[in-house]
C-alpha cells in the first residue's frame, strides 16, 4: 500500500515533468533501470532512503522501483524536498515518501521512524540519520537488515566513527568514497549548485568579490574553482596543512578565518565541522557580508551565537536573514545556514547526480544480491563497477578513449625494463 505524507498531491503533474526533464540528463541510470525492469535483481527488497527529495532522487527512487523494491523515501534535510517531486512520486510512480519541504525537526524524525516502520532490509542514507536512528530506538530492525548505502562525506566520517567505536552492526558501502561520486558530484556538483543557490537567492556579483571557502576538500575544491571562475577573488581556510598547500598552488589566498572575517564579501562553509564561523568572527566581518553554509549539517556557522549579538533581524528577502548586530553592521544569513544548494536551489544537476546514483542503485543490487557476505563496518564500492559507471558515461557523452596496447600492458606488469 502507497503511503505519504507530502505537502499537497496537487503538485504532481508539475513534479513529473520536471522528474522527467533531469531524466533526460540521467543516460547512465536509465540504462541500469532498463535492465533492471527486466532482470528484477531487488525483487521483494524492503529499502528505506533518507535522501534529498528531489528531481533527481525522484528517478533513482524509480529506479530501483523498476528492480523490484518496495521503497519508502522521506527526506535528509528538511529544507531540501521538492515537493512537487514529491507529489508525483506517490501519484505517477507508487511510491510512498514521507517529505515535506520546511518541515521542523520533530516531523523530520517522524517521517524518518514512518519509513522505517517498513522493517527495511537495506537502508539507503545521505548524512546516516536512518542508520544512527537504526542504532537509537530501532534497534530492532537490524537483525533483518542486509546492509545499507551511504551517500555523502559527512555521513561516511559519521560511520567510520561508529565502526571505530565498535557499535555499527551492520555493512554500509560507501557510495561517497567511489570515483565516479565524488570526484564529480563533490567537486563539479557542489561547486555550481552552491553558486546558483547563493545567487538565486541573492543575485549578488562574484566578480571582484572576495569569496571566503572554509574547507579545501572535494567540495571546497569545486566552489573555489567556480567562484574564481566568475571572477571572484577567493580565500580559503584550511586545517590540513597538505590541502592547505595544494590551495595556495592552486592560486588562491590562504589564510586563517579570523583574518578572513575582516576582508570577506562571502563567506561559505563546507567542512562537515562543526562551529567554523563563531561568534567572535561576526563582529569584525564588513557591514553587508554574506553567509552560507554548503555542508550537510547546518551547525557550520554559531546562529545562535549569531542571534545573541544581533539587536534584531528580519528576512529580507526568502533565503535571505539580515542580522543587525549590536555594532551596527548587518550580516545576511542565506538559507538558515542549511545547505544553500538545496535550499535555495534545485541541487546538484542531473548530469552529476547520474553517476552517484548509477553508484547507489548499484551498490543496492551489490548487497542484495550478494545477500551481504559482508561483515559489520563500511566498505567501497567494488572497483569494477565505479569503472563500469566511468565508462557507461563516457559513451554517453559520445567520448572514446584509448586502449592500451598488449606491449603497454607488459610494459606497465614488468619490472625487469628500466632505461
Ligand atoms: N545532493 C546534492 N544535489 C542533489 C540532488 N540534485 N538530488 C539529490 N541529492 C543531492
């Protein structure tokens, strides 16, 4: 039975003509659906998603529909759902979602223990909230639990932590940790999809602005690279020394945030840390700054701390928070520092989205029908297949490559040939 709890079904026919639209830029996952819709290899399959309820998400969720499984999705951040996306899921596809785009915390976790009321055989995550509510008050479920994908970084560190600590009691494959994910959907994905939200929202100019990136990983990478390319003037605040060297190669200003503060336009966080803009930095930061976080929790920025030293504050426009502090300056706060490419965008684009959920409906066939041969801790997804998606791109995009020659091959397995 199709069950839902969506914000208003009236959207559908809206929803399916944008699902159908990322679809056109989803070349890779239509194939596995094809196949799929033939081989059945999720027959009977219970799964639970905790996902972005987007465009995107809307045609994995079909997807692994087409292979069999019963799916239930709700959403992984309360301000990321589309609900119109949402709408046609249960109405044109069948599928149950519990997901309303600005829903508080406790409907948040309301719809999460709604999805796993289904008993789920595998979970799917983006940020682990399924797999530690699981760990909570569902323990439960596990001992019918086959194993569970895990899309994203922050959620990966959090299982790794558990697996470290000994308490993660069943397989995750890390989706993030494959090539095909987040060489692409971390770098090329966050780095436009936060752009547009900030802009979007703000319609702010980048050329000439000093843009602060707070974190030098695959994220910060992309948004560094992008904003650069449009003319910003980037600064980026590491930890790591290593990444903090590749910055400054890479051409860019580095530099602790206490010193950033008193020169930056815009400030982005994406660490996946907690408390990277505290509230010492606001009052030095220049009258008008923007803040946005792009990381997957919003505790990247102190708002609390933020709210403390402000005399008042306002939305001025939607997406967009002017706190005037005590000193006079206003900082505007996109997004309630929820991840801004969600919140005031639409995402990463189908285009990237395709291979990281080429990786999660994949990974999904991998645990099942291997019927987790896999013990308690978080794997990667086996290479061949993050090739298989690599090439199944490739030919999408009407590229051929090289082959290596049967010398080269030699070549590349001896030892023996030097100079
Ligand atoms: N994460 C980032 N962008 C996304 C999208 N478009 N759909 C689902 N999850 C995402």
């Amino acid at each position: 039975m199709i069950k839902r709890d969506i914000t208003d079904i009236r959207l559908a026919a809206s929803g399916r003509k944008r699902i159908e639209w990322a679809d056109n830029n989803m070349p890779v996952l239509r194939i596995i659906r094809e196949r799929f819709s033939k081989e059945k290899p999720l027959r009977n399959l219970r799964m639970a998603c905790c996902l972005h309820v987007t465009t995107e998400t809307a045609n994995l969720a079909i997807t692994l529909k087409a292979g069999g499984a019963d799916v239930r999705l709700c959403a992984s951040n309360p301000l990321s759902t589309q609900d119109d996306a949402a709408a046609s899921l249960v109405k044109d596809f069948g599928i149950s979602v519990f997901a309303r785009r600005g829903e508080n915390n406790a409907t948040y976790y309301k719809h999460i223990a709604q999805v796993l009321e289904h008993k789920p055989q595998i979970t799917m995550d983006d940020g682990a909230d399924l797999v530690s509510t699981i760990h909570g008050k569902f323990r439960h479920l596990i001992e019918s639990i086959i194993g569970g994908t895990e899309e994203t970084t922050t959620g990966v560190i959090r299982l790794r932590s558990m697996e470290s600590k000994g308490v993660l009691l069943y397989p995750i494959i890390a989706v993030n940790d494959s090539k095909t994910k987040h060489f692409f959907d971390n770098r090329y994905g966050t780095g436009q999809s936060t752009i547009d939200g900030i802009l979007r929202c703000t319609n702010t100019l980048l050329a000439g602005s000093r843009f602060v990136v707070c974190g030098y990983g695959w994220c910060g990478r992309g948004l560094a690279m992008r904003a650069s390319g449009m003319g910003a003037r980037v600064i980026v605040i590491e930890v790591d020394p290593v990444k903090a060297i590749e910055a400054v190669m890479d051409g860019y200003d580095v530099m602790p945030i206490a010193e950033a503060s008193k020169v930056g336009d815009i400030f982005v966080t994406v660490t996946g840390d907690i408390n990277v803009i505290r509230k010492e930095h606001f009052p030095k930061m220049k009258d008008g700054v923007i803040i946005a976080n792009s990381g997957h929790f919003n505790v990247e920025i102190d708002i609390a701390g933020l709210k403390k030293i402000s005399k008042s504050d306002r939305l001025i426009r939607p997406e967009v928070q002017e706190f005037t502090l005590k000193n006079g300056k206003r900082i505007y706060l996109l997004g309630e520092g929820r991840l801004i490419n969600l919140a005031a965008a639409e995402g990463h684009p189908a285009m990237v989205m395709d291979m990281s959920f080429a990786n999660q409906s994949l990974a999904a066939e991998y645990l099942y029908t291997g019927k987790s041969k896999l013990g308690k801790g978080v794997y990667p997804i086996p290479e061949v297949i993050d090739k298989k998606i690599a090439t199944l791109k490739l030919k999408s995009m009407g590229i051929r490559i090289d082959q290596l020659s049967k010398e080269q091959k030699e070549y590349l397995a001896s030892w023996e040939m030097g100079t």
